[in-house]
C-alpha cells in the first residue's frame, strides 16, 4: 500500500516479497554499523518485516519501503514506529538506506515526508530522532529536517542523543521554507 511520495522517492508499506532486497541493504555492515542489532541475516528481515506488518495493524504506521522512482528499486526504509525511552512511550523516526544512495539528500528527503505524514495525517504530537554522537551523517539528516533539541541517555545499551520534535516546531519550520 502506498504511502505517500516525493520528487523521487514512493514510500509504501514493506512486504514479504521485499525480503531479499532488503536483507542485502540490512546485510551489510556499513549500513547497520549504528543498529543497535548489527547486519542481519534474510531470516531476521524477514522477521523486521513481520514486525513492522504488526506495527502497521496495531498503530497504523511503521518502517515503510522506500522505492526510488526512477528505477524501481527498493534501496531502504524510513518510517516511524513506537519506542520507549528512559521508560517513556515515544514516536521514532528511523531510516536507513543502500550504501549506493548515500550522499544524495534521500534520507532528508524521505524522512520529511514521513514528518509530514506524522504530523499532519496521523496527528502525532512529538516525534524523536534517537542517534548515537558518533553517527554525523544521520545527525545532519535530523538537523535538515527541523530537529534541534536533543538530551542524551542510554538507549538499548548505547550512549544517544534523544532527538525531538513536536508538531507546533515542525509546523513553524515548515512554514517558515526551511523544509
């Protein structure tokens, strides 16, 4: 089911025929060097994607496929789900994507569409980013997209910085041409 798209991105919800071009993305190392479980087999993709299949039932929202346009193919996900942390219940932005396609603003790009749907159709009121100190590259993607307060804790047995952004702050950046 689609989600929602941007100038190069459809964003849909994950299957289980995604199973294989999603495990060779979470498969690789670089790409999961900040997941707090490390590259995963097929099997525990597979099983990321039963979890987000319950996620989308239970909530209404989850990991979606990230699909780039041009070619059709399945280079990642972004999407949002529930978390706790420091025993609260939050709302977390969470992406990750293909090495071939860092670089190029579709992180930024997709979870912002993902902050408007948040935000704007699901009608949550805060939404944290959670990133470790050392992932710059992913700070950056927080950064562009609107957030700017952040407290550390430790989150899944890593130092983090607890990102957030409540909707009135979204919609003031949004407004103001910053997204």
């Amino acid at each position: 089911m689609a989600i929602t798209e941007t100038e190069r991105l459809l964003i849909r919800e994950l299957g289980e025929g995604d199973t294989p071009a999603l495990s060779k993305i979470l498969g690789d190392p670089s790409v999961m060097e900040f997941s707090r479980n490390g590259a995963l087999s097929e099997a525990d993709t597979a099983g990321f994607i039963e979890w987000c299949a319950g996620h989308y039932r239970e909530h209404g929202y989850g990991q979606w496929a990230l699909v780039e346009k041009s070619s059709g193919a399945l280079i990642g996900f972004c999407g949002l789900s529930r978390t706790t942390v420091d025993s609260v219940d939050e709302v977390e932005v969470a992406y990750r994507l293909a090495r071939a396609h860092w670089g190029r603003g579709l992180a930024s790009e997709a979870a912002r569409a993902v902050l408007a749907q948040g935000f704007s159709e699901l009608g949550i009121e805060a939404i944290v980013g959670i990133v470790s100190p050392r992932h710059l590259a992913s700070i950056r993607v927080l950064e562009k997209i609107g957030f700017r307060s952040f407290s550390e804790t430790r989150y899944s047995g890593w130092d983090v910085r607890v990102y957030r952004l409540t909707r009135r702050e979204w919609t003031t950046f949004a407004v103001g041409g910053k997204i």
